[in-house]
C-alpha cells in the first residue's frame, strides 16, 4: 500500500498541517525539511499531482508547442526552457504541430484541457486569436520567435534585423557586392526581419540590389539546396550568400 501524509507525520513527529505546507511548496524550518525529505525517501511517498493540482488550482506543468520537432533551433529552445523548469520542480508536455495551423489550434486546446499552468509557443498563425482565447482563459502565454498582431502577452525575440545587416556587412567588407540571400517563407515575422536588415545594409552603403538575388525558402533542407542551385545558376551569380536559418544552411 502507498504511504500517505499521515506515515510521514508519524515517522517524523511532525503535523499533518506542517508536512502539506511543505509538499504543496510552501516554507518549512530548515530542520522539518531535513526529516521529511528523509521519510519521503525512507517511506517511498509519492504525490497525487492531480490531488494536489486541485487544492493548489496548480498542475506544476508546463505545455511547450513548437512548429518542427527536427528543426535543431526549436529543440534547443525545448531543452533549454526544460533545464530551467526542472529546477523550479515543473515538468512540460512538449506538443509539435508541424506547421499546420489547424493542428496548432488543436494542440493548444489539449495543453489547456490538460490543465497547463502556462504555455510557450513559437506560432506559425501570427494573426491567430486562438492565443487570446488562452489568454482569456487565465493561461499565462509566452511567445518565442515571434509577434502577435492584437495580443498581449510577453514575447521572447532576438534581434533579426541587426543580427542580419552585421552579417551581411561582413561580406561587404570583404570585398563582395552580389550577395545573395535565402530567406524564410515571406509571411514569417523572423524572415521579414532578416531581409529588412539585408536590405538596409544595402541601402546604408548605397549598393543596389538585384531582386534575383532574394530567394524564398521554408526553413527546410531541402528548399536550402534549390534556392542555392537557383542562385548559382543565375547568369551573374553572388558571390556570397546569406542563408538565414541552419536547416538550409545544411
């Protein structure tokens, strides 16, 4: 039989009332915390999280919804954000919907029927009012990677825009002029950002650009290649080219 809070109470000495405090992630005296990190080893204890998750109106989980899995950029975003819940004692139900709008929106109703305490999404839909939904519904949101036209909620971004033009300006400063880019899907706020900076560069040390020279992929391996072969191919072809995410690179 599964041991209880009323076992660690009598292994320990200690009340029921002091022993839940500390479970549920409350503050204990140091030496109360000692003898009950003792006994729920000793005792094997384990907590009902959805006992908990009712009393607290906590799940002490968090719902991670990416667009792709493979993407080395969208896994590296997962690993991190889990190093720094692990820490905080919160686990995540991770959810790839890829790049398929409506299974975006469907994954989004699970994590909250599931009962997340938050969700981080790096959305495809910028326009979606299924994150206000969310929202409205006291699910704390953060955006990666992205902005949200009418949705206020807090956003993690890099700079795109100047992280771009300090790039391209390397390759101006080495001599090149027919630089060539292959940027993101056009409807993506990353890859308008990369092409702004790739643009005002230009602008900044009056080159011209040839529009033959931007090139259109979808963040994927394989359209990486073709852009590129489309590039080289060209009757006057770059020199240099900015490819501006890591699966086209490869």
């Amino acid at each position: 039989m599964a041991s209880t809070i009323k076992d660690i109470a009598k292994h320990t000495g200690l009340s029921i009332a002091t022993i839940s405090k500390y479970i549920n992630g409350g503050n204990v005296l140091a030496k109360n915390k000692i003898l009950i990190d003792e006994a729920i080893k000793v005792l094997d204890f384990r907590v009902n999280e959805m006992a908990r998750g009712l009393k607290t109106n906590k799940s002490m989980t968090i719902g991670i919804l990416i667009p792709n899995l493979e993407q080395v950029f969208c896994t590296s975003i997962v690993s991190n954000i889990e190093n720094i819940l692990i820490q905080h004692g919160y686990s995540t139900i991770i959810c790839d919907y890829k790049e398929d709008i409506i299974l975006e929106k469907e994954k989004l109703k699970f994590l909250v029927n599931k009962m997340v305490d938050g969700i981080v999404i790096m959305p495809k839909d910028e326009k979606s009012t299924a994150i206000q939904e969310v929202l409205d519904k006291g699910v704390e949101v953060l955006v990666v990677d992205r902005v949200l036209e009418n949705v206020k909620c807090d956003v993690v971004l890099v700079d795109n825009l100047n992280a771009s033009y300090n790039a391209v300006e390397q390759f101006i400063m080495n001599g090149h002029q027919r630089i060539g880019i292959i940027n993101g899907p056009e409807n993506v706020y990353t890859a308008q950002e990369r092409l702004k900076g790739y643009r005002r560069v230009h602008e900044d040390y009056s080159m011209v650009i040839d529009e033959d020279l931007i090139q259109y992929g979808d963040y994927k391996i394989d359209s990486g290649y073709s852009m590129c072969n489309k590039l080289l191919n060209l009757p006057s072809p770059p020199t240099a080219i900015y490819i501006t995410n890591y699966e086209m690179t490869l």
